[in-house]
C-alpha cells in the first residue's frame, strides 16, 4: 500500500507558458488561472508552506555540486533566503579563460553606440527584437574558445530568450568559426530548451535595449526572474551575461507584482546583482574592452 509520495523540484525556475488564448477565455469567465501562472509543483510548496503543521514535510536540497560558488551566492541570496550552498569542489574557481577574469563575468553593452535591439517580423507577422551587437560578441566569444581549445563545441551553451536572436547568433556563428562548428543547433538554443541541462560554459544574450521610458514595459516576458534564474544555473565552469546593464537595472513598471514578475522587481534583481558583482561575486567588462581582448 502506497503511503508516501515525493515530490523533487525547484518552484524558483522556469513556471508554465498560458496559451494567451486560453489565459483570456479563463479570465472573462471568472476562472482561476493559477496553475496557467505556476507549476503544480510551485503550487503544492505554496500550500504546503503556508501550513504550520505542514513545514516538516518541506525538505531543500541546500548544497549545489554545479556553478562556481560565486554565481551561487548571487542566486542563494535572492531566491532561496541564504540557504543554497556550494560544495566544496565548487568554491574559489579561476575562470576558464584570463580574458573573463572570473567564472561569473558580465559583459556590459552601456557605452557602445549600436547596443540597441531593432525589431523585425517573425513567420507569424509578430515583430520581434533581436539584437545584432549582442550576437557578435557571442560569436566572438565561441569563436575564441574553440579557436584556443579551451573546451569543446559540446561543451558550450549559448542562451537566448528569443527565437529570432537565435538564428541572429547562429548566423554570426557560422560566420565566424566556419567550421569549428558543427552543431550549430545545439549550441545555441533557447532559454526553455536548457532548463534540466547543463554546460561548461553558459553564455546568456539579453537582447533587449531600447528607447522605452523606465516607468512602461519595455523587456517583455525577460522579466520573469524564474527565467533568469535557469539561464545563470546552467554553467559548470563560466557564466558568461551579455546586455546592457544600466538599461536593466532601470526598469521601474510595476503593473504587475504578481508572483514578482514585475519589470522593476527584474530592475531590482539586475541592481543587486550588480552589486554583488562589484564586491567580488564576479567581474564586469566593458564590451568594446572586450572585443579588444577576442581579437
């Protein structure tokens, strides 16, 4: 007879993706969509948790063997309460690489000139954003790597939120490395493509940078936190973040605080991360810097 069952995940990662469709007609009829918003198993901790009588059948798995300690301080610290700790094999990592300083490097768009994303159609006639300066640094970087035999092709995730910023990148990849490349497709692939997988080396492109006033919505779908989160637990060795970080850290629409995936709670996140960054939790590069440094 059965009498026990467990449940294993993590309800800080990627939630559900509604059907808009279907998140509309539940809406006007009154029905509750939470678990369109939440995953069964987010759900179950939510209801467990809130129980006093409950607590004890909560275990957390506090101690990661994956990410260099230093992404998963950063990570420990605002999802998960200062609990998640790092083995000790995981702990005073070099980077892979001189040229990224530490395993936990952002490489920061700010001060270039053509930093913006421009918006193209996509086979369903939705304009999307892409953002043709992110992709070539991205290319760089994996054309250096593989170029220096610093690891392997199999070894190197590229990670990007839009579909249309990946095929961007994987041009520019084909470009550049020719054939040093050869699964293109596997290489590069969206963030919900890598959730449950894992790299030596994670390269994550933001994408978005534009003219859009702080105070309105101008990121999309990037501000949902639990997404972050993914994207910087996939690496093993060096996690590498592309975009424009003053951009980021400035988003201040709130219109929706449900399930913090409001624009400024990702601001918020973006503001403290670069604070962590800055007291020693990882390095920041200047772009052109660090082209310099790829050619």
């Amino acid at each position: 007879m059965l009498k026990k069952v467990y449940y294993y995940g993590d309800h800080k990662q990627i939630p559900p993706i509604p059907d808009n469709d279907v998140l509309h007609w539940c809406q006007q009829n009154e029905i509750d969509t939470n678990l369109y918003e939440n995953s069964l198993f987010e759900y179950l901790y939510t209801n467990t948790i809130k129980k006093e009588a409950s607590k004890e059948h909560v275990q957390l798995l506090d101690t990661q063997f994956r990410m260099p300690e230093e992404v998963a301080d950063i990570i420990s610290e605002w999802f998960y309460e200062g609990q998640y700790h790092s083995a000790e094999k995981k702990k005073n990592l070099q980077a892979i690489s001189p040229k990224f300083e530490r395993p936990f490097c952002l490489i920061n768009t700010t001060k270039a000139v053509n930093k913006k994303e421009v918006k193209i159609k996509d086979s369903e006639g939705n304009f999307v954003p892409i953002n043709s300066y992110e992709a070539n640094i991205i290319a760089n970087i994996v054309h250096d790597l593989l170029k220096n035999q610093i690891v392997e092709e199999e070894e190197i995730g590229v990670i990007v939120p839009y579909k249309m910023q990946l095929e961007c990148i994987k041009k520019q990849i084909r470009k550049q490395c020719g054939r040093q490349v050869k699964y293109v497709d596997e290489l590069v692939k969206t963030l919900d493509s890598y959730q449950g997988q894992e790299r030596d080396v994670i390269i994550y492109g933001i994408t978005r940078c534009n003219e859009i006033s702080p105070e309105n919505p101008r990121i999309g779908f990037l501000k949902e936190l639990r997404r972050f989160n993914v994207a910087l637990t996939r690496c093993k060795k060096q996690m590498i973040v592309v975009g424009d970080f003053e951009f980021l850290k400035q988003c201040k629409n709130q219109k929706e605080e449900k399930n913090e995936t409001s624009e400024k709670k990702f601001g918020e996140f973006v503001t403290f991360m670069l604070e962590r960054v800055k007291q020693g939790n990882g390095a920041m590069i200047e772009s052109q810097e660090m082209l310099e440094r790829l050619k």
